[in-house]
C-alpha cells in the first residue's frame, strides 16, 4: 500500500515556486503545532527579490515565512498560490 506522507527530509532544500512559475528561494525548514501537529509555515531560506517583496510574515531571525495553507501540491517543486500569500 504506497504512502502518501513527505517525510521531512523530502522537503527539504526544494525549490519554492508559485503556480505561474516565479521562483520564491528553497525550504529550509517547517515549523507546526507540538500539540496536534498541525503544519504552519515553510521557512524560506536564499528568498529571490521577488520574494521579498511580498509582504510576509518573518520570524525573529527575519526568515520569510510562507503559509502552510497556501501549498498546492509538492513534486519536484513545492507550489504556492501567490493569492494565498498575499
């Protein structure tokens, strides 16, 4: 029975692009609910200047943030629905 779970390491260091292909930089990390496991956020690390023109949310390090909810679908590349960010 194949599975459809990402583990963690399988994220990691892919590409960020939104659905009409604008590179938004790599996934450097996750951050989720501890309680319920919830996913929250991607970590954004080497953002392209595209994105850092959009208004998202920063962690304290100033780490762009990119909704978890916003996801589309995860292959090759992790795609975003820049309406989602926005």
């Amino acid at each position: 029975m194949p599975s459809d779970k990402n583990p963690f390491t399988a994220l990691v260091s892919k590409m960020v692009v939104t659905k009409e292909g604008k590179r938004l930089g790599f996934v450097k990390d996750i951050t989720f609910e501890t309680r319920s496991g919830e996913l929250i956020n991607i970590v954004v690390k080497d953002p392209t200047p595209y994105t850092r023109n959009l208004n998202l949310e920063k962690t304290h390090s100033d780490e762009l943030l990119i909704p978890y909810s916003a996801i589309i679908a995860i292959g090759d590349f992790v795609i975003v629905s820049e309406e989602d960010l926005i």
